[in-house]
C-alpha cells in the first residue's frame, strides 16, 4: 500500500538503494534498472512518478556536475553502478546537498533503515577502509619496544643525545610543515574558480587526503592529482613556467593553483 506521507522523490530512490543494500550486503553497487525495479516494489506511491529516472541518474549523485539538485546521497562507480554515499567519498564541488533523508521527512515505517545506514553502512564502510590499509593494519607493532621504559622517556634519552646544530636534521621538517600550511589553503579554497597561464578556467575538490579531482566546465578531469605529485610541485614553487612541473600530472591545471595568489599567500 502506498504511504500517507508525501516522501520526497529523492528520498524515495535513496530508500530504494538503501533497501537493496540491506538485502544484498554483499554486493557493492546496483544498476539504475535495478534501483528503479525495487522503488516499483516498494510501492510507496501508487506509480513512478516522472522525476525519478533523473534522481537515479542525476540529481541524487554525489560525483557528477549538478543540473539544479544537488543531493549527495548516491556515488556513481566507473561501470555505472550506484551505491550509497558514504563519508569520505568525493563529491563534485558545486554539489553542497545532503547525503541522507532526513528523519522527519521519512514515514516511520523507514526510520529503521535510517538508523541503519547511520550505524552499520557507514561504519562497515571505515572498517573496511582500516582493513584494506597496510599502514593502519600495523598498529600496535613493535609494543614490546616499550614494555621497560615509557615512549616518552626514550624520546626525551634520544633528544639528549643530539648535537646543537640541528639545521641539516630541521630541513625535510620544514619542507613537510610548508606543504601542510599550503595543503590547509588548497582545502579552504576547494570549489572557487582558478584559471590556468592561457586563462583558462577550472574547479577542483579534495579527496581527504590523498590528492585532488580538478574540473573543467563541471566536467571531472578522469585521473586523480595525487598528494605526491603536489609535494612535488610546491617543493619547486615559485614557479615561472609550466614546463618547471612538466613531469607532474595535469600541470597546467597545478601551475594555475599554486600560483595562484590564495594559494601562494605570498610565501613565494
């Protein structure tokens, strides 16, 4: 039967998605045909209205250009599935809306899948996260080290033992603080417009802290800047000519954000 309440037509394909993930917990993503054939089975309204396609494959999605909505609450993979947007997925950054319905919105009936989603998919998704990452799987190693002498009395017998003249050791630390202060900018600025040497304009947004997505005409550039390639570049900076950052990908795009004055903040 379908429901009294007036459900949003975006939240009516977010909770069909959401109910095929709970079904299928092992599958990671869905097609568009079947998001749409378990909105039908849902039946919260008497038939499909005419915005739904759209929302599915459109309007709901985090990581394309939005076209008037601006939800977050669906992420497109590279063979056109769908999933549910979860913390720390990259969104296009015109895109601003939000990532789940709100509870007020929903019949009660679909509170449960709400507290669902919140507690168990998207914590599944950090767990999974800390599972896959080698450097998060090593905590704890080495522990014993400690077992007679506490990490802050071996740091402060270390220290002792250093000479005075510590400019050669303070050299890789500087560089390393410069490029967080300039990681701090790049992340304020995320979403404005920049422009190229040939003026050319572009957007870019953060992928946590791995690297950056940059956008031309709301149209994602196809491979990530990773963080690596930008540590590259500032190390470099001031910059006078592209070719200075020639083996750093998408440089005409990294030229015009490094140099660019919000960027820079007159360190260089």
């Amino acid at each position: 039967m379908p429901v009294d309440t007036e459900v949003l037509v975006a939240d009516e394909c977010w909770i069909a998605l959401a109910q095929l993930h709970k079904t299928h917990p092992k599958k990671k993503s869905f097609s568009a045909l079947e998001i749409l054939d378990r909105l039908r089975q849902e039946k919260i309204h008497s038939e499909v209205r005419r915005g739904v396609p759209p929302h599915i494959y459109l309007h709901n999605v985090a990581n394309l250009p939005p076209n008037s909505a601006k939800y977050r609450m669906f992420y497109r993979l590279e063979d056109g599935t769908y999933r549910l947007f979860r913390p720390g997925d990259d969104s296009h950054p015109d895109r601003r809306g939000k990532t789940r319905p709100d509870r007020d919105d929903l019949p009660s009936r679909y509170h449960k899948l709400l507290d669902w989603y919140e507690k168990e998919y998207c914590a599944r998704s950090v767990r999974s996260v800390e599972e896959d990452d080698p450097v998060l799987q090593m905590r704890g190693v080495g522990k014993e080290i400690w077992a007679d002498e506490g990490g802050d009395a071996f740091v402060a017998r270390e220290r002792a033992g250093w000479s005075d003249n510590l400019e050669g050791k303070d050299a890789p630390a500087a560089s390393g603080h410069r490029m967080e202060r300039v990681w701090k900018r790049i992340s304020r600025h995320q979403g404005e417009k920049f422009y190229t040497k040939s003026k050319l304009p572009f957007t870019y947004s953060l992928e946590g802290d791995s690297g950056l997505w940059f956008y031309r005409e709301g149209t994602r550039i196809n491979k990530k800047l990773w963080r690596g390639d930008l540590e590259k570049a500032v190390a470099r900076c001031p910059l006078d000519k592209v070719t200075e950052i020639k083996d750093c990908f998408d440089s005409s795009y990294l030229f015009g954000l490094l140099m660019d004055p919000r960027i820079s903040n007159k360190e260089w």
